[in-house]
C-alpha cells in the first residue's frame, strides 16, 4: 500500500511539475516577494457590514506568487496543514494557470476551500511551515490567500461540479447541526449513497459560518454556494429543528435514522462572573454576532435589533473578540475597544484581523482585564473598572501570564459591553443522552473513528474539541463519515 | 449533660469542635458522618487559587494538541473557578437536600487581590453559613515590608466584608511582627472571628536525595502550645470570637484551648489520625469533665484562663528559660 508520503513523491515526479520546476532558477523565485492582499479602504468599508474587506487575488498576482513556491522535495509546509492537502501540488496547477485542477486538489481534503482560504489562521498552520519561514526567515507562499484564489475562480467561472454520488442503498442518517464538520460529514456519506438529512436548530444552515463570522470576514455566499451543492447531491437540510427538543433521538429513530452524526458546536457562551456582569448592556459576543449576522439588527428595517452603543468595549482577544468589535465599529461606535488581559503579542485572533481592527480604529485595551461594571439609574452598564496587568512568567500555552498589578484600576466609560472569552459545548445534545460520555468540560467524547459512547452516534468539531478550525472540524467530519459508513457496513452484514 | 452550645463564626454551634478545612469534608456522605460525631460545623475543602493556576496549566496541555484551539482556552482559568464554585453548590444543596442540619462554611485561600472577592462572592451565593477566608502571604517576599503586609490584609478582608452579608472569620498564621495589636486591630473591623494559626506545609530536605520533600502533613498533639498561648495572650482584649487550631488531638486540649479563651477549636489531623470517633470522644471527654467539675455550660469556661482572668498573665509573654535550663544543664552534668 502506497503511504501518503510515497503518493506524494509520486506527484512531485509527474513531468509537468519537473517541468514547471526547470521554469525559473531557485533564486529567481525565491528573490520575489510575497504578494499583497489588495484590501478594501478602511474609511470605506468600515461603514458597511457585508463589505469583504479582502478582495482576493487577481490572476497574475496568483500566478506570480504560486511561482514563488519552490515545490520542496519535503514539502514542510503540508505538516502544517490539519487535514494534510497536497499544497505545492495545488500552487503548481495555479503556477501552469489549471486553475480548476488547483481547484480539485484541494477539494480532495478540503470541502470548503473558499472558507477556509479565508478564515483559516494559515500563518499557525501550513505558513508557519513553509520552507520561506523555517530555512530562508523570509515571508510565507501565501498558501491561503492562493487557495481562495482557486476555490473563488472555480465558484466564478461557473465551472463548479456536483460531485457524482453512489446509487442510494436507502440507509437514513442524520447530522445535527450545519457548520463546517456537519456540511462535511453530509457530502461525504451523500458520496457513498446514503440518504443524509442535516437538522439545524436555527432558520439558516451554515453553522457558525453564518451566525459566527460576519459578512465582511465571510461573505454568506461563499457558505451558499457550498450548501447548494450539497443540495444538488441530494443532502436535505432541516432549519429551525432542536434535535433533543423538537424530536429526541429515539422519536428519529423510530423514523428510520440508522446513524448520527453531531456537529452541535460550542454555541454556550462564557461569561466572567464579576460584579455587574448582569446590567444591561453586557451581552455574549454569541448574542451579539447572531443578531448583527442572522438577525438583521444591522438593519433597521428588522425587527430584531440589538443595542448599539457609543463606547463599546470588547473583552477578549480572539477572532470573535475582533469580529465583534469591528462589528460595533460598523454599528457606529464611537469608541470601540479590545479589552485583553495580555499584551498584543499573545492574542490568540489572526495577526491579519488584529491588523484589520486596528485600521478601522479599534483602541486596543492590552494589559488590562475588567473587575466590576458599574451602571445607571435604569441599570444600564455605564463604567466598567479594569485591573491593570502585568507579564509575568510563560504558562503552559508558552505565553508569558498576565498578573495583577496591585492596586493598579483604571475606570472607563463604557455603554455596551460584549463578552468573548470562548464558548463551551452546546449542552443540549448531551443533555438529552444521559448514556453519552461527556468529558468534564461538556465535549462529547470520541474515538480515533469520532465515535462516542453510543455507536451509531459519531460527533466532530466543537463539540468534540472545543474549539476548533473550520478545517480541522470539516477533517472531524470526514473522519466520521468514513467511520460510520465501516460501521454501518458492518452491522448491515 | 452538660450544654456544649457555643458560637463562632457569627453562628451558634452545637459542640465547639469544627471540622477544619481538608478533604474530610468533600462529599456528602462524609459530612453526615463528620455532623452525626458530634461536630459544631464543618468548614468546607479551601478553594485554593493555586489549584486553579495548576489545573489551567494541565488543561492546556490535555487539550491543546495544537494552537487552534487557543481561543476556546485563552479565559479558561475562569471555566475552571466556575467549576469549583459549582461544585461548592453542589455539595451545599446535597447536604441540605439530605437534611443534614450542620452549618456549612465556605473556605478560600487565594493569593491575588482581586480573586478573594470574586470567590467570597460567589461562595457566599452558594449558600454557604460562613466564609473562612485562609489568607496568608509566606513573609518569604524580600522587598515587601511590613506595612505592606498589614495593608494587604486589611484591604483584603474589607473587600470581602464590603462584598458579602454572611458572617466572615480569617484564619491567621503566627508570623506577624505586631501579632497581638494585629489581631485586636482585624477583630474591629466587621470579622465574626479569628482562628489561631493556620497550619503550614513543612518542607525538610532528604538525606539521600539532598531534595527538598514534605514533612509532616499533620500535625502531632504538642504543637497546641503555640496556639493555646496566643489565644491566651489575646483572650479578653479583642473585639470577636476566636478559635484554636493546630495540635488539638483531644478533649483536654480542647478544654485547655477554651479555657485560654477559644470559643470552638478547629481539628483535622486529630481525624485523619483516628477516624471519625475522635470527634465524639472529644465531645463525650468536654461533657463528661464539665459534668465532673459542676460547670453546667461550655460557655462558663471559655477564657477562665486566659490573660485578662489569670491571676499572672506574664507567663503567657515569658519566652526565655533562664533558671530553668540552669537546672536542666545541671542534670545533664
């Protein structure tokens, strides 16, 4: 059996590659500099929402920098990459202009190159090790950037193809839940013949696609087109149903549903219980991105609004942290500001968002970590107090710690507060499964194959690990897809 | 019998012997046992902050295999305090739910400033009888003076008493260089009672390994003597109740303690040494020597020796030996 090690060398040895390497000196590639994301000016897209604020590479900047690559004979960089794609082979298609073959590569390990190319922290994964970081202490191959490049050309030129699926054997099984490792888990076991409906709690399918990211991050688009897809292969899809609530597993399988696959997420919010966290004014990033994202409230047409506030303080240091704040910059904020108890170095969110942020006018509060809110006659938040923090020694996450500073407060006025300091599990899944092994935290627990301790029941993304990449949530997917199509083929025998 | 009522922590207890913070208490089913052997009130396993920093670290490296997780991680020291505060709930409402009639009180050891109030806040909220605030900074910090020690407890214990309506005690260690003026000054404030002294982890260094390890975890019955002095010292002269603890393995000791001036004593090794029982042998001993001594009420005693009663309270103050050693140097000759 070849390994994926040897499939790969098979790949690199392919004559057109040989070719396409013998094209430019080592040098010459290597002198080049990495591309530019052309961005949408920050004066003009901070006054609009659905406004991409990356508008993506043209063909000759894609073709320029996909020359840059120097297709290693290690190639380090698909170490970096959670489901493992064959990156160079992808880059090189874009170097020779196959587009579309650029386009299939990934979509071997990736069904939703689009998102990810956007939303995917590639300078964490692939770009980290690219051979320009770790040998040449030079900017990345912009990996992410390129695979936008080719999932957007495909989706644009009209080319897309709705994948050949097997003749149906009649086998129901469900996901419960529509974001990345759900839309995954579906179109691979539509693939292989199986008859997959998809029950999502809210009124729009795409998970935390649509309710997490805002449009200027993540057009709805780009999840869209993937869901019409799925659709054309067959996968229905089920809004506004709570599985556990609406119907309880037993009730579906009773109706037929033979295998289960959950992709609930960690739709839980945090929150720090400190004094005051309960006045008005004080919402989860959670709450606040599915009004602005599902509900409209950006709109004043809707009857969903949200409130909106002049200082808007954000308390966090994540992706989340900065949709939301850059969200309320969008909603006319005149103050809006990261609240983060480290300094700016250890912030968890991209470095392309943080940059983003601060281009729009973000203030960013680093070092300084809220103790108590304070508020109005009427019980709205009006102050909030921040300790003030110092770095101490690195943690187990290799960070340096934030430690108090005694005594050091700092009050701030403040009229809308939004809390992003993570997510727990959906709790309702395993609530309604007293026989489902959860891990003290609330994730449901899992094999190597993503099944838990109920075996028709296989769980991935979020739920499972916390908190996850959409790439890593969609490999769940697949992962259990392969594991209960082994199972339910097996019990069938 | 002889009525073994007593108070402390703001509250009336049946027998004045409490069960000390420790693992004795961290289920229901010991705490059934612990309140049908006699004991007045249990003081609650400590939330330590410690604890917390530690099992962040052990989360972290559990669950993050790489970084992409780093969000869901970034704040979860404080998934981790809410999990202890769930757990202190749960365990109040289990015993109440089991009808156990015992006051219950919730016990905290934390190191920074900010975190005593958020704790002592939510503890309270659990339903707790009375907090314990086990506060103590090691007098190890080279550039931290004196007045900033003082300072740190007051700020500290006001906080918490500005945060909370139920009653508040502070568990004391001996290392104060004003620790009598110290005492009577925490007892103005707005505390329900002090305990004399917290008892420390020892550290001793391995002969072989030339190691530092852990030495004695419990404490042996002679070390009562520094705390009975102490209770002594300041019986009559604060402003609130005081407890003893550290060495009080028996009813004897305990008696000594109330009779220096304790209104309860706090014992934990005592049990862990020898069960359960011990705690009714120590309350059978009290009522059964009261009996023996005509004194109708444990109340009747507390501070009958203490340095505002006894006829030479300088002996509580006397710490050199001189005549005494003399003659002990004599017979060794």
């Amino acid at each position: 059996m070849t390994t994926y090690t040897e499939y790969l060398k098979e790949r690199r040895e392919q004559e057109w590659r040989e070719e396409l390497r013998k094209k430019l000196k080592g040098k010459e590639r290597t002198d080049q500099p990495r591309v530019h994301m052309p961005e949408v000016d920050p004066n003009e897209r901070v006054k609009s929402q659905t406004v991409e604020v990356n508008l993506g590479l043209g063909r000759e900047e894609a073709i320029k920098e996909a020359s840059r690559c120097m297709d290693c004979v290690n190639p380090t960089c698909i170490e970096g990459c959670p489901v493992g794609i064959n990156i160079p082979e992808f880059i090189k298609n874009i170097e020779r202009e196959e587009f579309s073959l650029a386009a299939k590569t990934l979509k071997m390990y990736n069904a939703l190159p689009a998102v990810c190319g956007r939303v995917c922290p590639q300078e964490k994964q692939c770009e980290s090790k690219c051979f320009y970081t770790i040998k040449l202490n030079k900017p990345a191959v912009a990996i992410g950037y390129l695979e936008r490049f080719a999932a957007d050309w495909e989706r644009e030129s009209g080319s897309m193809d709705v994948p050949q699926c097997a003749p149906s054997n009649g086998i129901k099984v469900a996901a419960v839940g529509s974001g990345p490792s759900s839309l995954s888990f579906a179109g691979d076991m539509v693939k292989l013949g199986y008859d997959v409906t998809v029950f999502e709690a809210l009124h729009e399918i795409g998970g935390v696609l649509k309710y997490g990211i805002p449009e200027f991050r993540l057009p709805n688009r780009m999840v869209d087109v993937e869901l019409d897809i799925l659709k054309k292969m067959g996968v229905k899809f089920v809004t506004n149903f709570i599985v556990g609530r609406t119907a309880s597993f037993e009730q579906l399988k009773e109706e037929g549903f033979k295998g289960f696959f959950v992709g609930s997420g960690a739709g839980l919010p945090r929150f720090m219980n400190i004094p005051g966290e309960n006045y008005n004014g004080i919402m989860s990033s959670n709450e606040y991105l599915t009004r602005v994202n599902l509900m409209g409230a950006n709109n004043d047409e809707f009857d969903t609004p949200v409130l909106r506030g002049k200082n808007v303080a954000v308390i966090g240091g994540g992706n989340t942290a900065m949709d939301s704040v850059r969200t309320a910059k969008r909603l006319g904020a005149e103050r809006a500001m990261i609240v983060y108890r480290r300094s700016r170095v250890e912030m968890p969110a991209r470095v392309e968002e943080v940059k983003h942020a601060e281009e729009e006018g973000v203030e960013f509060l680093n070092l300084t970590n809220p103790i108590e809110y304070f508020a109005d006659e009427k019980g709205r938040v009006n102050k909030m107090r921040l300790q003030l923090m110092e770095l101490g020694e690195p943690d187990a996450s290799g960070r340096r710690s934030p430690v108090e500073i005694p005594g050091a407060t700092q009050d701030i006025d403040v009229d809308l507060v939004i809390v992003a300091v993570g997510v727990s599990p959906n709790p309702l899944i395993p609530a309604s499964l007293p026989d489902l092994k959860v891990s003290r935290w609330g994730t449901i627990e899992v094999n190597d194959g993503m099944q838990s301790s109920i075996p028709v029941l296989f769980a991935g993304g979020d739920i499972v690990r916390g908190g996850a990449t959409v790439i890593l949530a969609m490999g769940d997917g697949r992962n259990a897809a392969k594991s209960m199509h082994e199972y339910l083929s097996d019990q069938k025998d | 019998m002889a009525n073994l009522t007593t108070r402390f922590f703001g509250l009336e207890l049946k027998t004045p012997v409490i069960i000390g913070s420790s693992g004795l208490s961290n289920s229901v089913e010991k705490i059934r046992l612990l309140a049908q052997s006699g004991a007045g009130a249990i003081v609650l396993k400590s939330v330590f902050e410690e604890e917390i920093v530690n099992e962040y670290k052990t989360e972290f490296q559990k669950q993050s295999d790489d970084q992409s997780n780093l969000e869901f991680l970034d704040y979860f020291d404080y998934e981790i305090k809410n999990d202890r505060v769930k757990n202190y709930l749960d365990l109040i409402q289990g015993v109440k739910k089991a009808g156990i009639n015992i006051p219950l009180i919730a016990s905290i050891n934390c190191a920074s400033g900010n975190e005593w109030a958020f704790f002592a806040k939510r503890l309270a909220e659990s339903g707790a009888d009375a907090l314990e605030l086990n506060l103590f900074l090691l007098p190890s910090d080279l550039n931290r003076s004196a007045e900033q020690v003082h300072n740190y407890y007051i700020t500290t214990i006001n906080k918490v008493l500005d945060t909370v309506s139920v009653p508040v005690t502070v568990k004391l260690s001996p290392y104060f260089a004003d620790l009598a003026r110290f005492i009577k000054e925490l007892s103005e404030t707005r505390l329900a009672g002090i305990t004399l002294f917290n008892r420390f982890y020892n550290v001793d260094i391995d002969l072989d390994t030339r190691q530092i390890v852990p030495a004695n975890v419990l404490s042996h019955p002679t070390e009562y003597l520094q705390p009975l002095r102490w209770v002594g010292i300041v019986s009559g002269h604060v402003s609130c109740d005081i407890a003893a603890s550290t060495g009080i393995h028996d009813y004897q000791t305990a008696l000594k303690m109330i009779m220096a001036g304790a209104s309860a004593v706090q014992v934990v090794s005592g049990v862990y040494k020898h069960g359960y029982d011990v705690v009714k042998h120590m309350v059978h001993g009290m009522d059964k020597w009261l009996d023996q001594n005509g004194i109708a009420s444990v109340s009747e005693l507390i501070g009958c020796a203490g340095s505002a009663k006894v006829k030479n309270p300088a002996m509580y103050e006397r710490v050199q030996f001189m005549k005494y050693f003399g003659e002990f140097d004599q017979s060794v000759d």
